[in-house]
C-alpha cells in the first residue's frame, strides 16, 4: 500500500519504489520480505562506469539520470528462473549484511562479493522495469532526488535531530509546531527543519504525521477501538483528516484496512476443509 494505490503482491514478485515513496505492508509478520535501498550517488557512479565511453563525467551520468520518466511504483512479475535466480542472491546478500562490519576490518572480500552479489540482482531486474523519454501517465515523474552533490560519506546523527523524534514519538496528540521544538532542543525553527531533514529525510510535521498513521494502523489492527478513537488517539480529533492522511500514507482508508484485517481473521478461524473418507 502506497499514496499510488494498493496491490496484490505473491511470492517472487519485486516492488520497486522510488525516491520518498512512504508504503506500508499487510499482512505483517507473515510475510518475509528482503529490502535492498540504492543510493543515487551509487547509481550515478554506475551509470557512468558503464556507459564510461560515452559519458564525460558523473555530472552528464547524473543528468542521464534525470531524463526517462518512470513509475514511482512499480511491481515487477519475474520469470520463475529468473526469481529463483533473485532469491538466491537476496538471501547470501541479506546475510552479508547482517553480519558485523564495524568488528571485520578485513571484509574486502565480503564487500565485493556484496558487489557482485547486487550486481547479479540488477542484471536480471533491469529489463523489467518500464521507462520512458515520454510521458504517458499521470503518474509518471521524473526521477527524483533528495539533494545535489549530498556527500557520500554517513555523517553522525545529530543529538537534536535525535531529541526531536523521541518528543513527538513521547506526545503524538500534542500539536507541535516547529517552535516549540526548536525552545526544547534549543535550535531556532529554520535551523531545526533543516537539522531534522537532513537526519530522517521529512520534516519534523511529516514525522509526526508517519508516527501517527503507524501508530493508529496498530490500534486498528490490535484492538477493538472505533476508527474515530483510534484516530483521537494519535492526536486527530477530525476523523476525515484523519481518513485523509491514512490513506495519503498507507493507500488505504481506514475504515477499508480494519475490513481487510477481520477478512483474513475470518478466513483463518474457519476450519480446513476435510475430503470426505471412504
């Protein structure tokens, strides 16, 4: 589920999403699902690696890039080899990385299996996916970028960006404004909007909105409360703005996720049907 709309996902399908696309999954803790996040400038590096005999620099392979329209969302249907052939190399790459790197300084060779690893999943990926120099949907964007020339390296989180997300985590009803949070963390408003994005990708009022929608979908899920409670709850009194931005962040109004959730209980409480014995 996205603000794109739902879809019936099976086994050996892949979803990819693009850049700020907030989704959600149901049923959870049914349902194993390995998450690989590509970060642009890798991409960009190999774009131009790739095409290196045709590309200047990474600056042209950045605006090569920029140019084929795409889906936000996209659900790919592979070939039952070629999902097989995924699956393998999601597995040993989801192994790969749970392990320890801060405790292995000697994983070069992990890092380029890692490498070949991911490389074997995009080749057989990448002619599945629909693009095009042509916009043919309404949904159709182009390619979309958190900054320009973001620094490769991991910079420390920020205590203040950290302080912020555990005040709205602690009091989702309260109506935080952006003041507020600066006096409580001692940063004046723009610097704190700019701290925070940095650090979680969305602004501390979208946080808030995630937390909220993440946390209602569980009062939903795991109790009896109406959906005007469960949304009075999270600190929405108004029940259509509440509807509003469920669905803006899970592709599903609220009221269609409960029925949904009491669908599959259904199903499984109801016994297994018995051939009968001869």
């Amino acid at each position: 589920m996205s603000e794109f709309g739902e879809r019936s996902v099976r086994q050996g399908q892949i979803v990819m999403l693009g850049t700020k696309v907030l989704c959600g999954c149901e049923p959870e803790g049914q349902v194993q699902v390995t998450t690989i996040f590509l970060d642009r400038n890798y991409l960009i590096d190999q774009v131009y690696w790739q095409y290196a005999a045709v590309l200047a620099d990474r600056l042209e392979a950045s605006r090569f890039l920029d140019t084929p329209y795409i889906e936000p969302v996209q659900l790919l249907s592979l070939r039952r080899e070629d999902a097989a052939r995924v699956e393998l190399s999601l597995d040993e790459l989801a192994e790969l990385s749970a392990s320890d790197f801060a405790t292995d300084l000697g994983g070069g060779e992990r890092f380029y299996r890692m490498q070949a690893l991911l490389s074997s999943v995009l080749h057989i990926i990448v002619p599945y996916l629909e693009i095009g120099a042509i916009r043919r949907a309404r949904t159709h964007r182009l390619t979309t970028k958190l900054k320009s020339a973001r620094p490769t390296q991991f910079q420390p989180l920020r205590q203040e960006a950290r302080q912020a997300a555990q005040l709205l985590e602690s009091d989702l009803t309260r109506k935080w404004t952006l003041a507020e949070l600066g006096r409580e963390v001692h940063l004046s408003r723009s610097r704190l909007a700019t701290v925070f994005t940095d650090a979680f990708g969305k602004s501390p009022q979208t946080y808030l909105a995630v937390k909220r929608v993440e946390t209602m979908a569980k009062l939903l899920r795991e109790t009896p409360v109406s959906i005007a409670q469960a949304a009075e709850d999270v600190g929405w009194r108004n029940r259509s703005h509440a509807a509003d931005m469920f669905r803006r962040y899970l592709g599903v109004t609220p009221s269609s996720y409960r029925k949904r959730l009491r669908a599959r209980s259904i199903d499984q409480d109801r016994p297994e049907k018995r051939s009968p014995t001869t």
